[in-house]
C-alpha cells in the first residue's frame, strides 16, 4: 500500500484504523482519512517500536512512498486481530482489547520477543471483564464459574510494563488470585488482598493451553519464544510472584512439556530474587532459599 503525508484517501483512513488497533493514539482527528501531522506523528512511533529505518529521504514534508512500513503495520494490525481466536485448545476467550489501549506502549514484532513471565494478581479482580482492562499484561486467567476461561486484555504483540526489566522481551499472563509464595506457608501471601486462595485446575488448564498456544503462535510469525520467568525474578516488591503452586503447575510444566528455560537457578534481573528452592525439585536449586536473593 502506498500513502504520502499530506494524502487524503481510503489508504490513509485504513492505516488510521491500523495504528488505532495496535494502540497508538489518534485523538484530535482519528481515523478522518488525511494523512497529517497525527498520523505521520503516530507513524514514525510505530516505525521506531518496530526498529525500522525510514531513511534520510522519508521526511515529514517527503511526497516518497513508504510501501514497506505501511505494508508491516497493516500486516501486525491484522496480526493482532488474528492474535486471540474464539478459542484457544478448545478454551472460550473474551476478547478485551478494545476496552482501553492507554496502557499500551508501542508495538513489537514476534521475533522480538522471547519470554513469557507469569503473575498473580494478588487479590480477587472484578466479575465484569472490562474490569481487567487496567492490568498491564497481555493475558489473563480469571476465577470464572468453574471453567476454564482466558481474557485478551492487550494484544501479545503490545509493549506492555508488566515485569520490570523483563517488559521489553515478554509476554505477560496475570492469574486471578492471591496465592502463597510458599504453599501453605501463611507469612507468604499478602494479607492486604484477601485470601490466602488456592489456584484452580480450571486456571492451570487455562494458563498451560495459552502459554503453549502463545509459542505456536510466536512461531509461526518467526518468532521463538524460549524462557518462562516468575515476575519475582525481576522485583523485590513481588517475591510471591506467581507464588509456588503457579510455577509449579504452569513454570515447571512448562520447562518440562514445552522445553522454556527459567534461566536456571542464579538468574534474577534488577532488584529481583532466584527461583526458590521452595519452587523447585532439581537437585541445582537446592541452595536457592525463597527469602534470599
């Protein structure tokens, strides 16, 4: 597709949409058809989130067509309408992407991108799913009537700050609830959030099939998705994150079913703390005490 600055078209209201959908904001003008200093202003953000180059010759007051960015932010626009289907391993998905996007911080392309960190919310969330729309992730796993349920709050594909250092390179999944960070261990779980809850099988169902599905997917736009990571190892501030019985069912699974690497047993980024020996059943882990970073 080729638009020019200054163009008024059909061309330039479906590039409009597209920045739209992937959350950039056109809020003076929206999607009007005119390609102007809004939109050539939300384009360039969305060519430095993707690192393209525009070159020397793409200026603002430049008539040269910029076919091959256009092209990638129609194709991720598309992608992320595509991202969160009806189902996913037969598990129901509501779709809140559209509720707020103001949490959004650009966007990123698959191959960008090569970790999934899983969280808790720390506390019971809304029964309305509109309610989630404020949580930084990409993925949800609520507590919904006893079956498996899967919330698209953001696309995967979204910058989102969810995990500290880690942001840039992951894919956020929150897991409703306000679990131990060790299992049965009441100084562990945050008393200001109610509870302590237990984790249903219902959301390990849930959390295994995204986190499996959000690989296949990331592989199938080029992309490879190799590490799981517990949003405790990037914060001091969340050392029950995801709490023990979380990892255990999701992490571990997936270290051992999908073959993704928690960075073994000394790694931490930023203020962050180890895998636990709490958390784990391998023998590397042993001197790992959930309380020591």
């Amino acid at each position: 597709m080729t638009i020019k600055f200054g163009e008024v078209s059909q061309q330039v209201k479906t590039v409009q949409k597209a920045l739209m959908q992937l959350g950039y904001e056109l809020p003076k003008y929206g999607a009007d058809g005119e390609l102007g200093l809004e939109g050539w202003t939300a384009l360039e953000e969305f060519a430095r989130d993707v690192g393209f180059d525009l070159g020397p010759n793409e200026e603002l007051d430049s008539d040269d067509p910029i076919d091959a960015l256009v092209d990638l932010l129609c194709e991720s626009s598309a992608a992320s309408r595509r991202l969160i289907l009806p189902q996913v391993h037969g598990i129901e998905c509501a779709d809140l992407r559209g509720v707020s996007g103001k949490y959004r911080h650009g966007e990123r392309l698959w191959k960008n991108i090569d970790a999934i960190v899983l969280h808790q919310t720390g506390c019971r969330m809304p029964t309305s799913p509109n309610g989630w729309a404020s949580l930084r992730a990409q993925i949800g796993i609520p507590r919904v009537d006893g079956r498996p349920m899967i919330y698209a709050i953001n696309p995967p594909t979204s910058l989102m700050y969810h995990a500290n250092s880690l942001n840039k390179r992951s894919i956020g999944i929150e897991i409703e609830g306000n679990f131990r960070g060790i299992e049965g261990d009441n100084r562990t779980y945050w008393k200001a959030g109610g509870g302590p809850h237990i984790v249903l099988p219902e959301q390990v169902k849930a959390a295994q099939a995204v986190v499996d599905w959000l690989c296949k997917e990331a592989a199938r736009h080029g992309g490879h998705i190799k590490h799981i990571y517990a949003h405790r190892q990037a914060s001091k501030d969340r050392i029950a994150d995801p709490g023990s019985a979380v990892w255990e069912a999701v992490g571990v699974w997936a270290r051992e079913t999908l073959k993704l690497s928690d960075g073994g047993p000394d790694f931490k980024v930023g203020s962050g703390y180890r895998i636990p020996k709490q958390w784990c059943d391998r023998e590397e882990y042993c001197d790992n005490d959930y309380w020591k970073r």
